[in-house]
C-alpha cells in the first residue's frame, strides 16, 4: 500500500471489506486474522512510484513466498512489474480507482484487477453535459489532476455526444500547491469565455477551497457546475455542507443503493466499523468475495486453477456482477446524474438522470493513449 494524504486510512477500509467478505459470519474483523488458514503480509510503498513498487513486489515474491500479490497501483507502473509476475507466474489481484482509462500494456495472464473506474463516470458526465448544455463547457482542475485520464475522459465523453468543443483551465503547479488555491486567473477565464458550464476535478482539502470560493463568487448558482465524482463523498461534502451551493456530480456507486448485496456489504462493513460504508471498502470487498472464490486453489498452490478462475468468474457483489479481467474490460450498466444542493447542513442528493453503458470504443481508448504520452506513477489520491 501507498501513502495517502488525502485519504489516510483508505487501506484500513480495504482491509475491513476485504476481511468482512472473507468471513460473512463475523462483525468484527482484525487484520490477518482471517480464518486461520490466510495471513496478511503488509508492505508500505511510499507514494507508489515503480522503484519502490517493484522492490515491493520482489519482497513479497522472493522472502516472504506470498501466494497472491494484492495492492492500489497505478497502470504506469505496470510494464515495470508484469515481466516480475510472469517470471514467478503468480496471480496479483490489484486495485485502482479508474484514474486512467486500461491500456493494452495491463495484458498478463496472471494480473487481474478491481477498480472504481472514475474514468466511466467522468465520460458519463461529459456526455450528459453535451445534452443538457450543448454549448461549451470550461473544465478546471490543477497540476497534480492534469496528469491522469479524468479530463481527457470527460471531453470523449462530450464528442461522443456529439459535441466539438471544450476550453480547458489548469491551475498552474505554483498556485495549487498544498490545501489552498490560487483561482484568480480562473475566474478572469469565466469572465472572459463565459461557459455554459464549469467542470471540477480536484481532490481532497483542494476539492473543499474550491468550492468555498466557487460560493464566494459571483457566478455561484449563474453558471452550471458538474464536480468529479470524488468531489460529493460523503466526507468531502461533509466540510461544506453549511454552506449554499448546488452542482451536478456523477455517481457510480452508492451506500444508499437498495440491491440486497449493497445493503448486505454496507451493514456488515457498518457494523464491524462503526464508520460509514465507502469506495475503499467496497474495492475491498470486492477482492474479499474472489479471493472466497479461489482460496480452495491458493491453498493447494495450484496456480493454474486458480488463474483458470479468476478469469472465468464473475463475482455478484454491491456493485452487481463484477469480472476482474482486464482483458474483458465492462461497461458500467449505468452512471447516476445527481443533482446535489447543499444549504444549513442540510445535504441532498436527488437523481436527475442516467448514462447507459459508459464504454467507449477500443480506437477512441487508442487514440486517448496516444495523445496522452505523460502521467505521474502514483495512484489517484497518494500525494
């Protein structure tokens, strides 16, 4: 696991899912508990860029003889540890939160993975806009968002709407360092270009400050704004919720969702934890009921069927059906439009809309890869 400054405890929650759906008897979870026939071996990765991560690995693999590699990464530092899996040809069953849109460098037999899939919710977004609005947008985000697939997701999301236009707005590295930001050129941009709407994509404290002063201005409730995913946590809205303000976000999961493995995962995670249920956990359990799936072949050390399963089998967890192979890239069967308005602590998420089927097409995730040759090598949120 990686450092996270943004979400500190993000591996305790992964961990509790994880244990919680290897153990659907028990409230309570500790980690490496397990059953008794599974032990947990923990290595710290810094902020996860491919020298620590790959001296990781090679820990796990040559001293501590793990049987299956689990951890959050980042695609970037894949073709630096897939040619290490493959030498030893054991399974690895990693997270991500669909920071980046899955390139054909994550082929490998024995490499599977469970994400978020941020990057489906951002085309969404974008391609709901393009109809309501249908006129051009402005997206702002800062120099740490800038290095992933989130923006670029959101404008494949607008052509595929059939819009060709959309400005775009980076917070340069000198005035969106540490928890503050400096938006004066940004507003100067809006009184200039007068969007349609505005499109945020930022994280953590920096994702708070904005919209502090996104309120402070005179174009809180004149000009639309639509906020990543990340941005209407529960966490994050929890820290302006006092505050007057309305936007647009995407949503791909929720604890609120009423299918019964939803509310099966969100009351054991919230009993076990006293916290509310979140998208780590979720990721965790996720993991947690494939790991159930192939615990009989691991412990034999019986590789090939356990690959054999990995790739056959479909898991039905909060989410619905979940396949963790990144050959067989899923659509999400739809993305909520949420209209969120916040006023005297008083939250409210209401659906306005849905984005079926988030998908796009293998040359526009070519195409994608090819005009975006730069990126940082740590996850989404480990900064």
């Amino acid at each position: 696991m990686p450092y996270s400054g943004i979400y500190p405890y993000y591996g305790h929650h992964l961990m509790a899912g994880m244990q919680i759906a290897l153990q659907p008897d028990h409230t309570s979870y500790s980690a490496g508990s397990g059953d008794g026939q599974l032990q947990f071996v923990p290595v710290f990765t810094k902020k996860g860029d491919p020298v620590t991560f790959k001296n990781a690995v090679e820990q796990l693999l040559f001293f501590e003889r793990v049987d299956l590699l689990s951890g959050l990464i980042s695609y970037r530092t894949m073709p630096d540890i897939i040619p290490l899996i493959n030498d030893h040809r054991k399974p690895a069953l990693l997270f991500d939160l669909g920071e980046y849109v899955p390139g054909f460098e994550l082929q490998c037999p024995y490499v599977f993975y469970t994400s978020q899939q941020l990057w489906q919710s951002e085309f969404a977004l974008g391609y709901w806009a393009e109809h309501k609005f249908r006129d051009t947008g402005l997206v702002v985000l800062p120099f740490y968002e800038s290095g992933y697939h989130l923006h670029s997701s959101f404008w494949e999301g607008i052509q595929a709407a059939g819009g060709a236009a959309l400005k775009l707005h980076t917070v340069p590295k000198e005035k969106s360092s540490g928890h503050s930001l400096d938006l004066t050129d940004f507003f100067a941009t809006i009184e200039k270009d007068k969007p349609a709407f505005v499109h945020g994509i930022f994280t953590g404290d920096q994702g708070t400050d904005f919209i502090k002063q996104w309120i402070r201005s005179p174009y809180n409730h004149k000009i639309p704004l639509i906020l990543v995913e990340n941005m209407a946590y529960d966490d994050l809205l929890d820290d302006v919720g006092h505050l007057d303000c309305s936007f647009y976000s995407a949503s791909s999961w929720s604890r609120m969702d009423e299918r019964p493995e939803n509310q099966k995962f969100v009351q054991k995670f919230e009993l076990a934890s006293g916290q509310k249920a979140n998208i780590f956990a979720l990721l965790g359990y996720e993991a947690g009921l494939m790991i159930r799936e192939v615990q009989s072949g691991i412990l034999r050390g019986d590789n090939e069927q356990v690959l054999q399963q990995l790739k056959a089998t479909s898991i039905i967890g909060p989410r619905g059906p979940r396949n963790f192979d990144p050959m067989s890239i899923q659509a999400m069967p739809q993305v909520d439009i949420q209209l969120i308005n916040m006023e005297r602590n008083n939250t409210h998420k209401i659906i306005i809309d849905q984005v079926q089927n988030c998908l796009f097409s293998l040359d526009r995730i070519s195409a994608l890869h090819q005009q975006s040759v730069s990126g940082w090598y740590n996850p989404y949120f480990c900064i």
